[in-house]
C-alpha cells in the first residue's frame, strides 16, 4: 500500500514539477489554441486578443481550422506574426465551410488532411486535434461541458504530459 501512495505523491510532484518548469520558461513556447464553433463575439474578440499576444511574445500558435474560436485564434495570429501561425485542418480545404476558405487561404503554413475527407467530421477532427496536440507544448482550449471532441483532446494531452489550460463558456 506505501508504494501506491508513493506512486501517487511521485506523480503529483512531476507534474508539478513540470507545471512550475511551464510558467518559468521565457523562451517561446509550441502553443496549440483549441476550441468551440459556437462562441459569442466577445469571447472571439478575447481569443483573437491572446493569440495576437502570445503570437507577439514569439510563440508559435498551433490551430485548427474551424469557425470560431480557432477562426479568431487565426486572425490574431496573422495580426501579429502570420510565419508564427500553422493550422492543421482535419480535411482538404475544400471541405472546410466557405466563411472559412478565404481566411484559411491567407495562411502560409496550412496542412490539409485530404486522407481524411471520407470521415465524418467528427472522426476528422479527433485525429487533426492529436497531430496538433503531438506537436505542441501548451494546449489552451475554449469549450463547453459537452465538448465531448474537445475534452476528450485535453485528456490525451494531459497524458502526454503538455500543460493544459481549460476555459468553459458555460
């Protein structure tokens, strides 16, 4: 029973340990920004306003191509440092939304997963979210607490190990 519980202690001091490592570091950091379709403009303005900071600081954003959060991820990104923005989308681009196209066709590090276009958008979206999340150190993700795609993303990243950073609109 002592190992167990010094199990448990050895893991919460890791993680500690790595959180603390996380918030000193003052070099830029792999930053993935996830979230929601559905967000009200004011949070999309609040989001847009963090990636042009953090984008601005000399992180690399990491994203995802959707409406929304990850729309407004992209243009505070492009604002501050379009060479320090790359979004993965989970399909081709021709099947992201038109309202979508047109920023999407701004971005000079865009990956389209065309393999992925006979999925459903949910099982495309899951696998775009674990490249993104193989490629980050950070992951901040915007959603609601049936989010199911996106909780399920922050577990996996948790288990990886990458610092994560959770905001519920509800």
């Amino acid at each position: 029973m002592s190992s167990l519980s010094q199990s448990v202690e050895t893991t919460k001091l890791d993680t500690l340990a790595q959180e603390l490592a996380a918030i000193q570091q003052t070099s830029s950091k792999r930053i993935a920004l996830l979230g929601s379709r559905h967000v009200p403009i004011t949070h999309q303005h609040l989001i847009e306003m963090m990636s042009y900071a953090l984008v601005l600081s000399g992180n690399q954003l990491i994203t995802s191509g959707a409406t929304g959060t990850n729309s407004a991820a992209i243009k505070g990104a492009m604002r501050a440092d379009p060479n320090l923005l790359t979004v993965i989308l989970p399909q081709s681009l021709e099947k992201q939304p038109r309202e979508s196209q047109e920023q999407l066709q701004q971005v000079m590090h865009l990956v389209e997963n065309p393999e992925n276009d006979s999925l459903s958008l949910g099982e495309a979206s899951a696998l775009c979210n674990a490249e993104i999340i193989s490629r980050c150190q950070q992951l901040i993700c915007f959603c609601f607490h049936d989010s199911h795609t996106l909780l399920q993303t922050c577990e996996e990243a948790e288990a990886q190990r990458k610092v994560v950073t959770l905001f519920y609109f509800d």
